[in-house]
C-alpha cells in the first residue's frame, strides 16, 4: 500500500469535514438562511449518493462476481444497512445531561397553571438536540443543541464524548469515501497530480461534502442563538464530522490489503448511503421543509433529480 495513496484518502475525508463548516459561513453574512436552499441541498446530496451506489458501487461490486451469485456484495450491503441500524439504536438508547437545571425539571416538573401540573421536561439527547422525554419521534432540525452548549461551556469531557458518538454516527459516510477510493492508481480514472483517481471517488466525496452542509447549518443554528462566535459555529461543525477521513482511510486500508473482500466493501458502503438516505436525510429535509410550499416535496425532489442527473452521465464517461 502507497503512503501517499493513504494521504490521498485521508485528505477527500478532510475535505467533506471540512465541508461541514460551510454550513455555517451564511451567518457570517445573514441572520437567517432559507429552508428551501437546505432542501434542495439535501435532496442534491441524497440524488448523487443514491445514484452513485446503484450505478457505481453496486455496479462495481456486481462486477466482482464474475458472473457467480454476489454474496458478498450482498452481505456487504445487508451489514450497512445493519450498522446505520444499530448505530441509530445505540444513539436513540443514550441520553446526556449537562445542565443541573434539567435534572430539577424532571423532579419537579413546570410550574402548574390554574391549580393542573402539566410536566414538559426536556432530555439533551446525545444527537445534540432536545425534545420531550416522551417524543421517541426522529430527530428534528435542532438536534445538535448539546454540541453547541459543550462548545459554549468549554466542557472538554462533553466534547469527547460526543465525538466518540459522533464516531458512531459519521463513519458510514467515511466508509463509503473509503471504499471508492478502491481502484486508486487504476487506469480509466482522473488524472490528478499524476495519480488515476476513480471517478467514482470524485463524486462520492462530492456528494457528501453537499450533505455536510446543510448538517453544518443545523449544528450553527442553535450556537447562533447562544451569542456564539461565527468562528467557534465553523469550528463545532467541522468538529462534528472529525471522524469521516479516518473511517475513511481504514475502509480503504481495508480494501486495499483484502482484495478479495472488496465487492463486500462496495456493497457495504451502497447499503449505510441508501439506508441514511431514506432514513436520516429525506425525513431530515422534509422536517426543515415543513413550512415551505408543498411541505418542502417540491424543492426536495427538485433536488434527487439534479442529483442524480449530474451523477449518472458522469459515472459511464
């Protein structure tokens, strides 16, 4: 295995972190950033992953199987499916409380009205956001509120738990820059500082750098309301995809030494991106859409289409 290749990896992963911090860039220079501009970031993102995991990475793995039943594959895509699962699970099961205030809450419940005790405790949630102890709905627009309290409190211990969580949470899409980079220095790629880079790469790293951010812009949000900095929004919203260039290069280390597990690799990463897409990214989109025209259906769709019509012609070049 190459060192630079190693490099190489590491950097595409850095660069969709990176990303993430675009999310916040808006603020420096609005107060508000519209919904629909979010959604269609959204939808773009969600088009282009999709497309690239059914015309590129299931292709590619559909391939290995020389003509045979892809098992692997389908293992592979099966356990993506699987992890995403049960990382949502793991997530949903952990709850953090910072705030002694919360705790008094839960004792004691809000102030009753008219002689009637009406309990309307808040959890912080290890997602980052707040929402009733009895709501077991998906997660909303502001869920990244917990990150944006460490960050405003300076609560190292905080901070590293949620990036251990966050670990938990990212590294499918680390996974998947990956996976793509697997036919690196191959012949039929881009021409890139004298390496082959697969097309495939390029548009997977592209596609979720889009997906960042809009996921930066939810995590700022809730630190533009605490009178946060706009450097410290930027620095929260790299923050929070940290893990995605070393999910990165130990998907394409992984790759690269078992070949022979490689269709398992492509199905792996095809399964985590279709699965977030359906789970985490369309309901997301349309829960920031809420109040547009159409419920946000319009600008969502508007962007799958662009998607995937910019991914697919790109991909059979």
């Amino acid at each position: 295995m190459i060192l630079s290749h190693i490099v190489l990896v590491f950097v595409a992963g850095l660069v969709t972190a990176l990303a993430t911090g675009l999310g916040a860039i808006p603020f420096f220079f609005v107060e508000e950033f519209s919904d629909s501009w979010n959604v269609a970031l959204w939808g773009i993102a969600s088009g282009i992953m999709v497309a690239a995991s059914l015309f590129g990475l299931i292709n590619e793995g559909l391939q290995y199987a020389a003509g045979g039943f892809p098992a692997l594959m389908i293992g592979g895509l099966l356990t993506g499916v699987a992890l995403v699962e049960a990382s949502d699970r793991l997530l949903d099961r952990i709850d953090i409380d910072t705030d002694d205030h919360a705790e008094t809450n839960h004792r004691h419940g809000n102030d009753s009205v008219g002689g009637e005790h009406t309990d309307t405790t808040t959890e912080i949630n290890t997602d980052g956001g707040s929402r009733p102890a009895t709501d077991t709905g998906t997660q909303g627009p502001d869920d990244h509120r917990l990150e944006a309290k460490a960050f405003a409190d300076g609560d190292l211990k905080t901070l590293v738990l949620i990036l251990g969580i966050l670990t938990v949470h990212s590294f499918p899409e680390g996974v998947a820059v990956g996976v793509s980079f697997a036919e690196l220095g191959f012949e039929g790629g881009m021409n890139v500082f004298g390496v082959a880079i697969p097309v495939l790469a390029v548009f997977m790293t592209v596609a979720i750098s889009i997906h960042n951010v809009p996921e930066g812009t939810a995590i700022a949000i809730p630190m533009r309301a605490m009178g946060l900095s706009k450097w410290r929004m930027v620095g929260a919203a790299v923050f929070s995809s940290l893990p995605q260039p070393i999910g990165a290069v130990i998907a394409f280390a992984f790759v690269t030494w078992a070949e022979s597990f490689l269709p398992f690799g492509f199905g792996f990463a095809a399964g985590a991106m279709i699965y977030l897409v359906i789970t985490e990214f369309i309901p997301e989109a349309l829960e920031t859409g809420s109040d547009l025209p159409y419920g946000g259906y319009r600008a969502l769709v508007g962007g799958i289409f662009a998607g995937v019509a910019v991914m697919v012609p790109l991909l059979y070049v």
